[in-house]
C-alpha cells in the first residue's frame, strides 16, 4: 500500500473516533420536549381580549396552545395558577442595555474639523450608522433585573450616542449566552440631534445637526445610486466605499426612533421624518400634552417615558419667584400626559427610559388615576411596544407559535396587583415565591386532645414579616420568630394559657391536605400536629376605581404664561376716527376710518359707516399704523444662532430651528412687533440661511413663518469672522485676516459656479450615459450659494467699516448679483454713494457706537445721511429688549439729524418690507395689503406711546386690556398651584418622588453668541 494513503488511513481512524465520541456526548443531552401547562389562569391575551380559567401550554420556549377547558397532555408538568393573571411579557423599545462597548476618546485639543477615517466610517464623527449593536451584545443579569422586576422579558437596546447612532438590536432579558437573547440583530436605526461625544466641532447648534442629517440621507440616496458605477469603464472617477452611508441606503424601508430631549425637538424629528418618508417612532419627554394636536397630525407612533417632575420648591418667597408657571403646569400636568396622548388616538410604547425602575409601576398607576386606560397601558408595554421592537409576528401576546415570555401576577398589576414571576424564553423566574400563597389561608390545628385556630397575615409578602396567631374562641396567643422557606413554617409561641408550660417550638410542612408537623414543648417533649385547611384569611378586596384626579392648571398655547387658550379668529373692523400713519404716498391721516376683513385691509377713509358684522373701535385721540417689522433679530429660536464651527456653514437653516414658545414673540407684540427676520449670527463669513416669521403667538412653529418671503441668507465681514481673535486655540481655520474673508467668498462662489456646471452637464447626458455616470453629489452648502448667484436668494451681510463694504459690493458685482441689505454698517454714511448706484440698502442701529474697535467711527446721523444719497435705510434690533421699542429707536434720528417723522416711521415699517421682499402686502396700511396693524394711545415716536392692540392678518394677537386680565390670572392660578404643591407635600403620598428635571438652559441669543449647545459651553470668545 501506498504509504501516504496507509498515513491517512491511520490518521481517519484515530479522528473517526474522536468524532463519535463527541456525537455521543451530544446524545446525553436532554432532548426531550419540555411541556409546561400554567393551569386555571386568567388569560390577557392582548389588550382587550381576556379568558379567564384557562391553561396556557408552554414547549421549550414557545406557546403552542391555549386550552379552555383545562385538560392537558398527561406529558405536561402542571403548575395550577388559579388565581394568577398572566400577562404577554413586556417590551421596552428605548435601552441601552447589554451594549459593551464604548467610543475611543480622541486625545486631541480643539477645534477638531476632521476626524480619522477608519474602516469606511463617516466624515463626521457623530455618524455611527454602520454601527450593528448586535456585535457588542454582552448579557448583564444584574442589570437585566432592573427591567425583569418590573415584568419585562425582552428590550430593543442600542448606544445612545451620536446623530446617527446605528441600528439597534431587540434582546431577551433571559440569562443566556448573547446567542441565545437576541431576537431581531437588526431592529430599528437610532437617530438624534445630540452629537454626543463625537471630538469634531461640527455641529455645534441644534441647526446643525438638523442640516448634518438632511446632507447625510442625500448622500446615503447619491451612495445607494451611484456605488456600482464606480468600475464602469466609460467613466473616470470612483465612489469611494463608505459604509456608514451604505447601512443607510434603505432606510425609507425600516424603521427609526429617533430620541429628542423636548417637545419643540419632537415635532423637528417629525418633520424632519416626514419630508424625507421615513417611518418614525419619537421618544416623548412627557409634554406632549402641550402641542397633541401637532403630534397627531404627523401620525408617527412614540415612546413615552414616565418622567413626571419633582415638585417645584416654593416653599418660600425667594424659591417660589424662581419657579415658571410653566414648571408648575407641567407638575401639574405630567401624570395625565399618557391619557392625553390616548385621547388623541396616538399609539405609543412605555420606557423605563429617564427614571429609576422601582419608579415605574407607581408612576404607571398613577397615569391610570389620572385617566389612562389600563387597555391603553397593556398595550403601551406589548402590542405596541413590540411594533416598535420589530417582534410583533412572535411577542407581545399570548398566542401559539409565539414565545413563552411571559408576567405572572396577583391581581391586577394596573391597580393593587404584584408581579410574582417572570418567565424568559420559558424558564420560569420567581419573584415571589409561589408557595407563599399558602400563607394567605387559614388552618386548623389538632395538637393533642386541643383544636386551634392558626391564621398568618403575609401580606407585606416577605418571609421576615410574617405575622400569625394561635385562637380558640376568643382566646388568641401570638406568634413569635415565624419563618417561612419552601413550604416550612417554623415559630414559637407562650402556650401556658393552652395548657403547655413555656415557650413552644413549632415546626410545620405544607402539603396537599393541608399542614402536619410537631410542637417541641419546655422540656422538649414531642406532640404531633394534623392541620386541615379551613377558609382564605381575607377574600383580596375589590380595587375601587378612583374617580380621574383633577388637574387645576390651564392648558394654552403656548403652554406658558400669557399663552392663549383656544385660537385667535380673523375679525372685521371699523377703526373710526384714529391718525393713520399709513407708511406710503398717502402720508399721516388725521381723523380717518380703516374697515379691515377677511385679514385684509378693505378700505380708508373719513366718516365711514359701520357694515355689519364688523367691531367698531372709537380711536379717537389715537394712532393707527402698519405693523412694525425688524430686518435683524435672533428671538424665538433654540439651539443656537450661530453655527461656527465652519467658515462656510450655508446648508444650515434658522427656518429648522423656530421656538412658537418664546415669550419674546409675546412681548414683541406688546411693542408693535409684527414682522420680523431671524438671521444666523455672525461667527464666520457665510453663515445659514434666514427665515422671516410673524408673530403669531400661539401659534405652530411652521405658522409663524411668512412663506411668502424671498429665501435670504446671512454673511458677514469684519472681527467677528475671522479667528485671529478668538484666541491662542483657534488658528488654523482660514480665514485669519479680512483680507482672507475676501479670498473665502471668492473661493465659494467659484466653487458654486462649478458645481451649477456639473449639475447641468449630467442633467443633459443621455439615460444610457447617466447609467454609466456618477452623479454629482449634492452639497447643500454650495446649492445654497449657488441660489445667490442665480439671484435666486438674498444676501444680507453683517457690516461695519467702508473698506470691507467697498470689497462686497465690488466682489458682488464681479459675480453679478446684487446685495439686498447691508445689515448694521455703521460706516455706510462714508460709502452711500456706492450704496446707492450698487442698489443695496442698509439697516442700521440708531445710536450705538464705541462698544467695539469696528463701530468707533459710528455716528448717529448715520441714518440721515445714508437716506439722503438715496439708500434705503431701515433700523433694526439685533437685541432681545430692543425689539420692542424700536419706535424709539426710529425716533432717535429726529432728534440727531432732524429726520422727518413720516420718514423715521418708514425706517420701521415699508423700508424693512422693502429689504425683506414682503412690501407687496406688508409694511404700510395700504387697501388691499394684510391687515397687520397696530393701535397706539400717543403718536407712536413718543417715548409714552403704549400699543394698546396689535392684529397680524386682522387677527388680534395683543390686546393691553387682555394682558391686564391675564396678569390677574395668571396671579390666581400661580397661587392655585402653589397650595396644591404645598399640599402633595403635606399628605402621605406612597408615590417615588418626582425626577429632578434640568432643563437645557440656553442664552438670549445675539448676533455674536458662539455656543456649543451639545457641550453646552462657549466656543472660542464668549463675546465676539
């Protein structure tokens, strides 16, 4: 024989063995099949659908039937369950638990603008979208108890960092191997706006993120179009490989739950959902109560936590002023948010997420006291729940084929029910021993020739608090040092009175006919025991249903004080007898009517008759004019005005970031407000793109913008863009001199040209050329440049000094498109004529000068002078407090150089709306334009002039008289509150206290605020 095949003969027949040794082995193993029958149950087989007395029959880890008449297989191991509930397991959509595993930290100082590319990993570090969390599953039973105590059996678990944070996993909480808990590998993709501990500096505003998300779901489109073109032949570029944005390429096909730490957050995220067709599940913050009707209109699921706040301290005086009434509402108002988002017929799981656990179930049972259904509640930690897990096709009811996840409980968990176990994959875990029930009946002793009765009260269901007594008639001894361990009850009691001397030891046994065991007398002498079962101790008393615990707050909108109830109605007025400042060629009216209807400025004149229908208003001794629009304000936004950490930052976008809540919107109408532009800061030289917003108070954040507007964006010149001034850490972004700030624009608008060409050349090739062609890569930043130069979008640009405006208007002729408003320039009394023939106009302040080295050559004629070369000059705010007297700030250049009022008004009124593009149906009070008017009780430039109503489309959003009712009310409900508070103090609540909730806290925002909202400090100088 060969002696290499004699080799591996030897060689098989050494292996061959070793092989069938180990199959072998595989066949001890028990494979028979493990068949439990729960017997005599109550059933709740979904939410809805209950049966009562019946045998649910487990196999290994599955359901496999439900017997209604309690006959199972002779096989089966039977535990009687009559009186037990059992419940489908429950589900928690929103943890991060099992996850091991932990983001490298980047030794590295900032700024950081880029990070290291590893692996086909994103360009911007907070994008983690190739991360599969079922790749770092690491089962923790210590940290599963705090879920399973609770009687949950399976969670959907990911970790919570970054924007795009990848796709989570959905994990049984039984205590296996990794392998064996996880039930979906990939379940839904996490998303957020919280950068999170990314090292880069991008973004650092809350409009950044918004922007990073919209540019990385293109380029996820573009990646999943354009990646097997790479090797075309015909073609000369590649797509480079990039993992992140190829987990993404089908996510308008799964699922998201996006995490949002507020409500105004919430309803971005959902519009965010919406524009790009994504199916969305939003973590709530337990506010939803607030805007439900915005909610619901978007018809995303959520996730609420049970996060209801600690009671505010107002104790004292000194606590009590700091204290909002909104936080004293949403104290107020917590608990019956999950009824109100029930109410509206929003589907929504239940989350752990946010609170302690052994605050979970109070909390729940008080949402029911506070009107939630218990329906409503199952089905927020089952059914819906596992929607949102991705294993609604195998848990989340009782129902075969599905697995024996399972909650065994003692009465109703939603009203006075305890959870005694919890079954992971059809293994049972026992929170309570089940042999405790036995101590809930009553017995009967023979010791001797004497009968006693034996009663026990376990109801605080701990072995160590186990109380009992030994009775006869009336007669009764107590128990001492009673124990209790599987079925053996152990105690000694002072039987002198029964007729033993001494202290008595007893020891008994449970079983199926009742107890037996022994008495130890003093002198250790033996007495047998026989013990029937007589009756149960106490039949478990009915749970009342408590009437809805009332809530005493009001409920507006904004949810905050002077918000409104219901909504503002359109109205028809008369306004008689009042001098109208009309802002166009009709001049200053003295004594005349204005009918307004249907938001519409209908007619002016003298001694007009009332139609009917209409409000009549005597303003006599009043005046009337066009609501007040200001060219430059940064109210009403959250999470930043500036995005800094780029020199060019156009693709972000204030539109994204508007606060309905803001009480500067309310106060702005108390000054005349009705019109007003938000403008990104001025950090760098192009910054993102502006939204113009009326001020609808009350109203939705998509409702307070004007549509209507021409798209703007900010630039900016002078220190605050450049970084050679921000200190010692940044100075290595370009541009580090003015000089560069020229070179920067040049370089961008360069680039905007040539990604306009590109975009024009693959748009005319052919079909079968575009297959083999990659396509541009959209660029929001460069499209938003493009648009300026396509006169497409309007540039307002941060000023100062002449030399830098005479570089812009020159660079702007160069590129052919023209300078809509010069905003600030405090030097354009220097270079009016220039203004003047380029077309650009100019919005100024009135009197500031000195604060800076830019503004020492600022003086206040500067208004008058720039108007008479013929430049359209407007005053704005930049400045939270200012805003509402900018009728004193247009009076001002009446006193400095002598400017006539009628023109001093126009500088806040048509000049703005001509800047700003609206002047066709804003800015004077002209027929036919929009009813945006305001009535005032002294000429609007005295310093004593007070608006007394303000109407934005004939709607009345001001009213003093009305304000003067709200402070009373506002002062009864706080003081309402206040004794409620003080009260729940006072009783006996068995409720876990509230959750210290902390707010984000955000600065007035200026032109010159550089904030990192994630990291919630100041970048570079904290004043620019």
């Amino acid at each position: 024989m060969n002696r290499k095949i004699k080799t591996i003969i030897i060689l098989a027949a050494l292996v061959l063995p070793y092989v069938s040794a180990v199959e072998a082995n595989d066949q001890l193993t028990d494979n028979t099949p493990k068949t439990t029958a729960l017997t005599h149950a109550r059933l709740m087989i979904e939410p809805g659908k209950i049966l009562d007395d019946a045998t649910l029959l487990i196999e290994n880890n599955k359901i496999i039937e439900i017997i209604k008449n309690n006959k199972v297989p002779s096989q089966a191991y039977v535990i009687d369950l009559k009186g037990y509930t059992i419940y489908p397991g429950f589900i928690d959509p929103f943890t991060d638990y099992g996850i091991e595993f932990e983001y490298p930290k980047v030794e590295a100082t900032p700024p950081i603008y880029e990070i290291k590319r590893i692996g086909g990993n994103a360009k911007n570090g907070a994008i983690h979208s190739e991360k599969e969390w079922f790749n770092y599953v690491y089962p923790n039973s210590e940290q599963a108890n705090k879920w399973i105590n609770n009687g949950f059996t399976s969670v959907q678990s990911s970790y919570q960092d970054g924007i795009f944070r990848g796709q989570g996993v959905t994990l049984s909480l039984a205590d296996k191997t990794a392998n064996e808990i996880i039930y979906r590998s990939n379940s839904a993709h996490f998303l957020a706006f919280d950068k999170g501990s990314s090292p880069q500096d991008y973004p650092t505003s809350l409009m950044g993120s918004i922007a990073l998300i919209r540019q990385t779901l293109a380029d996820a489109t573009w990646y999943k179009e354009n990646k097997s073109k790479s090797f075309s032949k015909t073609g000369n570029n590649i797509v480079e490989f990039n993992n992140a944005l190829d987990k993404l390429s089908n996510i308008e096909n799964e699922q998201i739950v996006f995490d949002t730490d507020n409500l105004n957050d919430q309803l971005r995220a959902a519009q965010i959902s919406i524009d790009h067709e994504i199916k969305a599940t939003l973590l709530g913050n337990g506010k939803e109560y607030a805007r439900i009707d915005e909610l619901s209109a978007f018809s995303y699921g959520l996730i609420l936590p049970l996060n209801f706040p600690a009671a505010p301290e107002v104790g004292d005086d000194d606590a009590e002023r700091e204290v909002s009434l909104a936080k004293m509402r949403h104290w107020d108002r917590a608990p019956a948010n999950p009824m109100t988002v029930e109410r509206a017929k929003v589907p929504f799981a239940l989350t752990q997420h946010g609170i302690k656990s052994d605050a979970f179930w109070p909390r729940l049972k008080q949402a029911i006291e506070y009107g939630l259904s218990e329906d409503t509640a199952l089905a927020a930690l089952t059914t819906e729940a596992a929607e949102v897990a991705g294993i609604a096709d195998f848990s989340g009811r009782l129902k075969p084929g599905y697995m024996a996840d399972l909650v065994v409980s003692k009465g109703n968990l939603f009203k006075d029910g305890s959870i005694h176990s919890v079954w992971l994959q059809g293994d049972e875990l026992q929170l309570i021993d089940r042999n405790d029930r036995l101590l809930d009946l009553t017995y009967q002793l023979q010791i001797g020739d004497l009968t006693l009765d034996l009663t026990l009260d376990n109801s605080k269901a701990n072995s160590d608090k186990i109380t009992g007594t030994l009775s006869s008639g009336e007669q009764e001894i107590t128990l001492s040092n009673v124990s209790y361990h599987d079925k053996r009850l152990n105690f000694t009691a002072e039987m002198s009175d029964a007729g033993f001397e001494g202290v008595n030891r007893f020891t008994l046994w449970f079983d199926s006919q009742g107890l037996r065991g022994r008495m130890l007398d003093k002198h250790n002498t033996l007495t047998p025991i026989a013990g029937i079962l007589t009756e149960k101790l106490i039949a478990a008393p009915l749970a009342e249903d408590k009437p809805e615990s009332s809530l005493i707050s009001r409920l507006t909108k904004p949810n905050v004080a002077y918000g409104i109830e219901g909504s503002v109605g359109s109205e028809k007025l008369h306004i008689s007898n009042a001098t109208i400042w009309t802002s166009d060629e009709q001049g200053i009216l003295e004594n005349t009517d204005l009918l307004i209807s249907r938001g519409k400025i209908e007619r002016l004149g003298k001694n007009l008759s009332t139609p009917s229908g209409y409000r009549l208003i005597d303003a006599s001794g009043k005046h009337l004019t066009a609501g007040i629009i200001d060219e430059h304000s940064h109210i009403a936004i959250n999470g930043g005005t500036n995005e800094g950490s780029d020199a060019i930052t156009s693709e972000v976008r204030i539109g994204d970031i508007l606060n309905p809540d803001d009480i500067a919107i309310y106060r702005a109408l108390a000054g005349g407000v009705t019109t007003a532009q938000l403008l990104h800061g001025s950090a760098n030289p192009i910054g993102g793109q502006a939204q113009v917003i009326q001020m609808r108070w009350g109203e939705s954040a998509a409702n307070l913008k004007y549509t209507q507007a021409p798209a703007s964006i900010k630039f900016a010149l002078g220190e605050n863009v450049k970084q050679s001034n921000w200190g010692d850490k940044f100075t290595r972004r370009f541009p580090q001199s003015r000089m560069g700030v020229k070179s920067l624009f040049s370089e961008a608008f360069n680039e905007a040209r040539a990604y306009q060409q590109e975009l024009k050349a693959y748009k005319y090739l052919r079909s079968s050329e575009k297959r083999r062609h990659i396509a541009p890569k959209p660029n929001y930043r460069l499209a938003a440049i493009a648009e300026v130069l396509d006169l497409q979008r309007d540039v307002h640009i941060h000023s100062y000094v002449q030399s830098e405006i005479l570089m812009f208007l020159r660079l702007a002729e160069a590129y052919d498109f023209k300078v809509k408003t010069f905003t600030h320039i405090l030097e354009g009394y220097k270079v009016a004529k220039e203004l003047a023939d380029h077309g650009a106009s100019a919005s100024t302040f009135s009197d500031w000068w000195a604060y800076k080295f830019e503004v020492y050559d600022a003086i206040p004629q500067n208004t008058c002078l720039m108007q008479n070369k013929g430049v359209l000059t407007s005053i704005n705010s930049d400045d939270y407090e200012m805003q509402r007297r900018l009728n004193q700030e247009a009076a001002k250049s009446m006193m400095y150089c002598h400017m006539s009022a009628e023109d001093a008004w126009k500088m806040i009124t048509i000049n703005p709306a001509i800047q700003l593009g609206v002047d066709t149906d804003l800015g004077s009070i002209t027929k036919g334009k929009q009813a945006d008017i305001v009535l005032w009780d002294h000429n609007p430039l005295s310093v004593y002039a007070k608006v007394e109503s303000t109407w934005i489309q004939g709607k009345p959003y001001f009213d003093r008289k009305q304000d003067k009712l709200a402070q009373q009310s506002i002062a009864a409900e706080r003081a309402e509150l206040i004794q409620k508070i003080l009260s729940s103090e006072e009783s006996e609540s068995t409720l876990p206290p509230g959750e210290v909730i902390e707010d984000k806290s955000e600065p007035e925002w200026h032109c010159d605020t550089q904030f990192d909202v994630w990291k919630q400090s100041s970048q570079g100088r904290s004043s620019l």
